[in-house]
C-alpha cells in the first residue's frame, strides 16, 4: 500500500495548510488545518477534513466494511450500517487518540443482537487493522442499536 500526500499551501494560496494525498489506488482525499485566527499562517482554512479526523474516518470505515462483510457472509439481511465514532485525545504533543467509542447502528430484517454483537467483536481483535492498531494508544469501546426493517 502506498500514499503521496502533498502540500498545496504556498505564497498566494487559499490554503496556507492544505494537503492533497493520492492514494495507491488512486484516488484523491483533501486535507487541511483548522483556521487560526491568532497565527494565520500556522493554521489552514478548515476547507477540508483535519489529517487526524481522516485517520478516525478510516477506523470507522474499517470497522464497518467489516461488520456488514460477516453478517452478509452470515447470510444475515443487513440493510444499513453506520458507525459514530467519539473520541478524545492527549493534552500534550504528541496528540495521540486516547479514548474511542464506536457506536454502531445496524438495520436489517430478523439479525440476531447476539450477529451483530459476534461481527463488532470480530472486527475489533481480529480484522480491523486501524482499530486494532488504534488500541495501541487509546481505550476503545463499542456499543450498537439494532433496527428490525
């Protein structure tokens, strides 16, 4: 797997902390800095996500691919799913992710709770690199709601 990313800040640019990353498969993912008003030149033009809400996307994205992956494989009629991840960090650089909740919502006709409780923890001590990898410096935590369609 490879990535470039690259600055598109610069003199007379709309985003003096903006990032393009071209990813291996490629596609293309926009990043940039929150604004800041105190130092302007430190900050970005919040015009993108922030480097670390992508990494905390890609989590959620990871542990949801595979959550609807073992309950398909189930044979389970799953319908929807979605993941709210929350999340706290360190107060001190380096800002690593400390605590993340996943809270999944998953909908479908007859799944059994005990499915969709089996897939989270699947997910989670085996298949998940980025949380699995996550876990390495935050506490993470799961919960979920099932919706019978």
């Amino acid at each position: 797997m490879e990535c470039t990313v690259s600055w598109t800040g610069g003199a007379g640019t709309e985003s003096p902390m903006g990032f393009l990353a071209e990813t291996g498969s490629g596609h293309v993912l926009v990043m940039d800095g929150a604004a800041d008003a105190v130092r302007p030149e430190n900050g970005g033009r919040n015009l993108a996500p922030r480097p670390m809400e992508t990494l905390l996307a890609g989590a959620g994205g990871c542990t949801a691919y595979d959550v609807v992956l073992i309950l398909k494989r189930g044979r389970h009629k799953v319908q929807r799913c979605s993941v709210k991840l929350t999340s706290e960090r360190a107060e001190k650089d380096p800002k690593v992710f400390t605590k993340i909740h996943l809270h999944f919502t998953v909908a479908g006709t007859g799944i059994p709770a005990a499915a969709v409780e089996r897939a989270i923890a699947l997910s989670h001590e085996t298949y998940c690199s980025a949380t699995i990898m996550l876990a390495k410096t935050a506490e993470i935590t799961t919960s979920f709601e099932l919706i019978e369609v």
